[in-house]
C-alpha cells in the first residue's frame, strides 16, 4: 500500500511500534486507506503527534466548524495548492452518512467556479476565505469580513481561519517532497484541471492580454513537477 515515490523516506509499517500501530488503524478507519503521508510523519512520531492533534481537533468535534464544509475548504485548497495527495484522497470523517459517491463528486465539481454555483451562501464565503488566505495578497478589507461574520461567528472564524493555515501548510509541505497516494498514475489528468479552464475564461473577460499560463489565483498553471507529467 505504500510507495516509494516522494524525496522523503518513509517508516516502515513493520517497524512501527504498538502504539503507532493502533493509530494508523484508526487513521485507516477514520481518515483513510492510503498510508503514503502517515508513515512519512512516523518517521518523527513528535511531528505526527502534533498533526494527528489538530487533525484530531477539526474532524474529532473540537472544532466550531462542521467537518463535511472543511472538507470542501481542504479540497479546493489541494487544487489550489496543486497537492495530488489531498487533491485525491477524501477524510471519512467528513462524508455526510446519507451521501453517494455520485452525490460527493457532483458538490466537488462545484468548486471549479463556486461563485456561480448553488451552494450555501455560508459554504461560498468560506471557500473565499481559504482563497485568499492561499493567495499572494491575504490582508482583508471591511466588506469581505463583514461577508464572513454575515455566516460565521468570530470564533468559528478563529477556527476555520487556523485550520485553512494548517491544510495550506500541508498541502504545500506534500507538494514540494511530492507525497503521493497509491492511487495516482502517471499521465491521468490533473484533478484541478477544470478549474483551470474556469479561471482561464474568467481571466480572459477581464483582460483579453493575460497570459494565460497564469490562474486567477496567481500560480503558473504551466509548471509541471516532472514526477506529474504525463
């Protein structure tokens, strides 16, 4: 289950003693079954430790937020992030129990263009609070912090605020020592892929000039690691 993909080495799951043992059992039922970023963390069980807390603390009830919307906040920062890890893997934590496979990718297809979309007013003030805290230019101005208290209490934005910090951290952490699940192959297309054609159009009716390399959010959609390149 595990690859040797990634700058990182990973422990070794034989290796693990029993107490880390019984915690990927539990992110295996919890989180799930991909081992890739778990036994690179082991390596550092201190580091683990203190990611497994906070991970604990956003999908465990600790957090003001729901974890089915920080779900969506995490995935739409892994297309921003270009994380293929967090890009492919979903928290079972977070899957609304009544949901279908078909009903989860029809609400992460809305991410692409969310603004546009039918999704919840509070949902979409959310995904653009991880936009811009993700984006080059994160100071905030009085309309769009009104927009977020119109949804959010100040500690549910103290919150949702920290935890998009963390999966940003992350996700950019995952992408630059290219941590990648088992179930990415070589070639496929890129997860974020449509979001880039929704940027692109929104780009283009702005300023027919831009350079179309370049996403709304600032990053080259050219640059390819050489380990994602089909």
């Amino acid at each position: 289950m595990t690859n040797d993909r990634g700058f990182l080495p990973k422990a070794r799951r034989e290796e693990l003693d029993e107490r880390l043992r019984q915690r990927l059992d539990r992110w295996y039922a919890n989180a799930y079954e991909d081992d890739n970023l778990f036994l690179t963390l082991a390596r550092r069980p201190g580091v683990l430790d203190a990611t497994w807390g906070f991970i604990r603390y956003i999908y465990g009830g600790g957090s003001l937020i729901e974890p089915e919307l920080f779900e969506l906040v995490r995935k739409k920062l892994a297309y921003n992030n270009r994380c293929l890890h967090c890009s492919a893997v979903t928290s079972r934590a977070a899957l609304a129990g009544d949901a279908t496979a078909g009903e989860g990718a029809a609400v992460l297809e809305k991410l692409f263009d969310y603004e546009r979309s039918d999704l919840p007013a509070r949902t979409k003030a959310a995904l653009a609070f991880a936009d811009r805290l993700r984006g080059e230019h994160t100071g905030f101005d009085d309309t769009e912090y009104q927009r977020l208290r119109e949804h959010f209490s100040d500690d549910e934005i103290l919150d949702l605020g920290m935890t998009i910090g963390f999966a940003i951290g992350w996700q950019r952490f995952n992408t630059a020592m290219e941590i990648l699940p088992d179930s990415w192959r070589d070639g496929s297309p890129l997860p974020w892929q449509p979001m880039l054609a929704v940027d692109n159009t929104v780009d283009n009716t702005v300023d027919n000039t831009v350079d179309n390399t370049v996403d709304s959010t600032g990053v080259d959609t050219g640059a390819r690691c050489p380990e994602h390149s089909s």
